[in-house]
C-alpha cells in the first residue's frame, strides 16, 4: 500500500478543479441521503474527504476508509479542523483484507475504476452492509478515448448493473449527471451515480 500513487499525490491532491468537481458530487449525493440521519456511513477510498465530509450534518456516524496513509492525514486534519465529532478514518484495502465492519450506507466515489476486480470488491462492500442497505456508486461513465493499464476507462451502466445484480444488489438505480470539460484523465468526460439495495 505505501507505494501507491495516491501516497504521492495526497499533499497535492486538493486541487481547485477537485474541490469544483467534489461539489457538483456532493451536490448529488446529498440527495440520496435524505432521512438517513440513524445511519452510519462508510466512504470506501474517501481520500482526504472531500465528499464525504460535506456529509456529516445527514448521517449518524462517518468511517473515511482507504489505502493510502498520506490522504488520509489530511482527512484526518479536516475532521479536527471541522471539530466534527462523528467522523474517523480508517487505514485499509478490502481487496486485501476485509475487517469485520457493518454499515448501514456505502458510498464509492471515483474509486472503483482503481480496482481491477470489480466484483469482488462489489461483494465485499454488499457482506459489509446491513440487510436493507444502500451502496451508493460515483464514477465515469465508459470512454474510449482514455486507455490506462491501471484504470478502468469508466463503466458501461448496462455491465454495471448486472455485476451488482450478481453480487445480490436489487432496486439497482443509474443515471449520468454530469458532463465536465478534462475532468477525466484531462479527457472531457460524464460522470454517473448509482443505488442499489442490499
Ligand atoms: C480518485 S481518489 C477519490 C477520492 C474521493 N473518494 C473523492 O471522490 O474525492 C481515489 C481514492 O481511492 C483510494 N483507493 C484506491 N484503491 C483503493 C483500494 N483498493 N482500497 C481502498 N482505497 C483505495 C485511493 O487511495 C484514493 O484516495
């Protein structure tokens, strides 16, 4: 974990058109999460918080996890900046190992196209949830003029579904709500949100 890339990125990673795009993210989620004031929520590759700490007010409880130490320093100077109480972070990759955590919410946002397995992950973060609850998915919608080894050059809504439907998902829900100019690898790019049940 300490060789990623995102380790060196952390200290730089805030930039100004991040913050921008974090907003129109924030903006979306927040609308998912109307009445989910009881609930706890797991931001799964939060980074240093830019989304989910816009959160804290509709939630019980935040747990920012990733596998990158250094983003989560700066989460982590946020959350006492902040002064919010309910909100910690945790040093992890499911893809490795799982902890035994239970979450009544899941959010993802621009993670998954960093993992190579998508379903697997998908189905760690569908054992993780309580019966009934929400994974909330963030990311770019398929584009080909992005080619990395590394990443996936966003989803197609029509494979995505049917991955979460496989791992146990129901009432899977998926629309693009953004369209942004470089904000995808500097490639103009749309961006999707999803829902689904456990
Ligand atoms: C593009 S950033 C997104 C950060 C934040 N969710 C946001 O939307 O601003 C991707 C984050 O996912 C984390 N990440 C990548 N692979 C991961 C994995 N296997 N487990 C946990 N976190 C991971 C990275 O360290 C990084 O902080």
């Amino acid at each position: 974990m300490e060789n990623n890339v995102f380790e060196q990125m952390a200290k730089r990673y805030d930039t100004e058109e991040r913050i921008q795009l974090a907003k129109v993210i924030v903006k979306e989620v927040r609308s998912e999460l109307q009445n989910s004031k009881s609930n706890s929520l797991l931001d799964y590759g939060s980074g240093t918080g830019l989304i989910s700490l816009e959160l804290s007010d509709l939630v019980e409880s935040i747990l920012l996890v990733d596998s990158s130490k250094q983003m989560l320093e700066i989460a982590e100077a946020k959350i006492s900046r902040k002064g919010l109480t309910n909100s910690k972070v945790l040093y992890s990759d499911f893809t490795q190992d799982t902890p035994e955590l239970k979450a009544d919410i899941v959010l993802m946002s621009l993670v998954l196209l960093h993992i190579p397995d998508t379903k697997r992950i998908l189905q760690e973060l569908f054992n993780l949830l309580y019966d009934g609850g929400k994974l909330i998915v963030v990311d770019f919608d398929k584009n080909d003029k992005i080619n990395h080894p590394k990443v996936h050059n966003g989803f197609l809504h029509e494979e995505l579904k049917k991955t979460l439907s496989e791992v146990g998902f129901t009432s899977i829900e998926m629309k693009t709500f953004h369209h942004g100019h470089r904000i995808f690898m500097n490639q103009d790019a749309s961006m999707f949100i999803s829902s689904s049940i456990k």
